[in-house]
C-alpha cells in the first residue's frame, strides 16, 4: 500500500499556522551551517530536516539513494535518481514526521543531529542550472507592455495567442535569495534623436515570476507532450527577472533580450514538489482561438498561488506594491514544455523555466516596476513617503508566495535580494 499525504495529518515537530511549510509541503533545498558541509534538506515549520544525516543514521533504507546524493552542493544528483524515487524519498520524510511516528521522534539523540534551526542554516542555490528559459505566458502583461511600447489597438503580436513565446536565457547568473546584486551597466538610448550612451542603467526593474525546475528529459530529437510534462517537472521556486529597462529596449531589437536580463535572475531557495502542489490545481483560461493539437491539455493545469511584491528601503521600511496570483497564467507549464521540446530540443536534470512577468487584470496586482509605475509616468508611493518610478540603490526587493487551501498551507518563503550601487 502506498503512503499518501493527508490534509489532516499533523507532525511531532510543531508548525505554525501560518508557517510556509507545513507536514503537507515538505521542500527540498541545500543548507549548510557554520559547522556542517552544504547538504540536501527537507523544510518543516522553522526547522530543517539533514537528509545526509537522515541517510547516514540509516532512516533511507530501501530508497534508490547514496550518502553522494545528500552531502551535495546540488539537489540534481538526488533529481537524476527520477520523480518516483524523489516521491518515495519525501514520502518517507513525510512518514517519519508523523505525529504517531515514534521511530525518529522518541530518539533524542538522533534528533539532535537530524534537526537544524532554519536560523542556523545559510541557504545556498537548490540546484545546478543547466539552461535556463524565460516564457513570456502572462497575458495582462504581455498586453500591458504592448500598449506601452507598440500599439494599444494591437497589443498581443499576431503569434502570442498561438505560441508560448519564450527565449533562452543565461544560467551562469541565476543566484539565491540573500545574494545582493550590482546596478547593471550598459549601452543605453535614451533620446531617440541622439547617439547611444554607457553607464549605470537609470531604469532597473524586478519581474514577478515563478520557475519550474525539471528532471532529465528524453534524448534529443523526441518531444515531451502536455500529458507527459508533468513526470518531467521537479518542483518550483519564486523567480526574480531582474531587468534593466533602458538597456533592453534599446538592443532587443531584432533578436530579443540580452545583456537587460542576464546580469542576474533570484530565486528562492527551497524547491516545493509539484506534488505538494496537485491540490491547488485549477482550471485555466478558456484560450481563443484554439491551441494547436499539440498544445492541448486535459485536467486542471493551472495552480491557484498567492503572489506578493514587496521592496524594502535601505532604512528597512517596506512597502507591499503588488499582489497578483500564478493562476492568471494564460499558458500552462504542461503547455510550455510541450513547446519547448515540440522541435525535438532536449531538456536535461536541473533546467530551468520561467513563467515570465505574471501580472494580474488590475494595475495593483502587475508584475514589474514599468506597469506598476506605467512606464514611469505614476510613480509609487512607499510607507515612508519616498517615490519610486524604477528602482533604487539600497532597495531590497523581496516576493513571496503561498497556496492556501482546506486549512493548508504550502509555501514558497520569499525570494529577496538588495540592489548595490554599480561597481
Ligand atoms: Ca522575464
């Protein structure tokens, strides 16, 4: 018989209410602390489960894992072991959590060094990004942006209701929530009638996105269909696209994006499985006109996740400017990696895949600084009276998110990160 997640189970370990991770979350993500080595652990309430310590103290038996798998600077090596291996494993930290569980929980001494204090721990970046891809799947936000710089009568271009729009990004700058990051130079023009200048981007923004992070794919030349994508998806994480606004829109043109995206994109540490979040499925958009074939789904695809934007002052003011939801996503991840692979590209353990900006129908729920402030013409005010149209230097920007459902709560943490002042 097969262990399955309750809603109603409860752990010996307590958790808050309004804790992130819950019994029914358990996140995968790479800790070390001041005396031990990077490793893989499984969040719970304020607490860190060492899986290395787990395996070791002989608590993974019967798993298709070695002591290499956990005492890791990458989840991939546990990934590469497959989704119903990596099912199993959180299956069995699930099982030994249990209230009624004693094996664990009535041994003192195995406690002590199987436990870790989030407080205790520095996250590091969960896994190796092999590529990385940005979608561009919100469809308030692709209009919003083709009001703004192309033609309010026409905002959609005529390929994005048939196409997950997406380009490749870089995976080299990808970093972990805590990294501070510095303003981006560039080639910048910003009088259309006069030559281009260099020099610190004046009009840096953040993206509200998620990402999804996949399991190796299948050779080169095969394609993944939207029934399969789910068997090839990991788990997902907040994402950050940071963004230099007057660096990209004076080089995007003809190829797309380049140096205004890949100084750096953030994400949050701990990985939450698509399989904690099954129960916050939801029923997407009706797409009109209808999808090609091979872009057709069945089932509830889209995931119902409270999303929120907030940027902290350097004096540690912080204001919440956005609060917008994943499930406003016109294409799916299923149909996004239906895409991705429909020519036969292949994806491998440990690629990446950004939703794109999410924003939602009403200007308080955008995505990015440019809708927000309407291209900087309303700019916002923060708690401290100070006014912001892009972003500035000593700002943090941090993104949280949460599913909530039937009383449970599985959630992301938050993604943070604060702007320095270009070298
Ligand atoms: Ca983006």
């Amino acid at each position: 018989m097969t262990l399955s997640i309750s809603n109603t189970d409860k752990s010996w370990i307590e958790v808050a209410d309004n804790s992130d991770f819950s019994l029914q979350n358990l996140p995968f993500g790479i800790f070390r602390t001041q005396n031990l080595s990077p490793r893989v652990g499984v969040a719970i309430g304020d607490q860190i489960v060492d899986l290395q310590s787990l395996f070791v103290l002989g608590y993974l038996e019967n798993l298709p894992f070695t002591k290499d798998d956990f005492a890791t600077n990458y989840l991939n090596s546990m990934m590469l072991k497959g989704k119903a291996a990596c099912r199993d494993l959180r299956l069995r930290v699930y099982k030994l959590l249990l209230s009624d569980s004693p094996d664990l929980q009535q041994n003192e001494h195995h406690c002590a060094q199987i436990l870790v204090n989030q407080s205790d721990a520095i996250m590091q970046m969960p896994v190796k990004v092999g590529d990385y891809t940005d979608f561009y799947s919100s469809r308030e936000h692709a209009t919003n942006v083709g009001i703004m710089f192309r033609d309010p009568e026409n905002a959609l271009l005529p390929n994005w209701l048939h196409i997950p729009v997406g380009y490749h990004g870089r995976a080299s700058s990808i970093i972990c929530s805590g990294t501070p990051i510095h303003r981006p130079k560039g080639q910048q023009r910003p009088n259309d009638s006069e030559p281009p200048v260099y020099g610190p981007s004046k009009l840096l923004d953040f993206e509200l996105e998620m990402a999804f992070i996949t399991f190796e794919g299948k050779p080169l030349g095969d394609s993944i269909s939207t029934t399969e994508a789910d068997d090839y998806i990991f788990g997902m994480c907040l994402f950050n696209d940071w963004s230099a606004r007057d660096i990209q829109k004076w080089e995007y043109v003809p190829l797309g994006p380049f140096l205004g995206k890949n100084f750096a994109s953030s994400i949050s540490p701990w990985v939450i499985t698509l399989d904690a979040l099954e129960q916050f499925r939801i029923p997407g958009p009706v797409q009109e006109p209808k999808v090609l074939s091979y872009l057709e789904y069945e089932g509830d695809k889209h995931i119902d996740i409270n999303l929120q934007v907030a940027i902290e002052t350097d004096a540690g003011n912080e204001t919440v400017i956005s609060n917008s939801n994943y499930k406003h996503m016109y294409w799916n991840m299923n149909q996004q990696l239906a895409h991705h692979t429909v020519n036969g590209c292949d994806i491998h353990c440990g690629d990446m895949m950004a939703s794109g900006t999410i924003s939602g129908p009403v200007p308080e729920s955008y995505g990015s600084m440019l809708e927000l402030s309407w291209k900087g013409t309303k700019p916002l005010t923060l708690n401290d009276g100070s006014e912001r149209k892009f972003l500035q230097d000593g700002d943090t920007v941090i993104m949280r998110g949460y599913c909530e459902k039937d009383g449970v709560r599985v959630g992301f943490g938050e993604v943070s990160t604060k702007i320095l002042p270009a070298k």
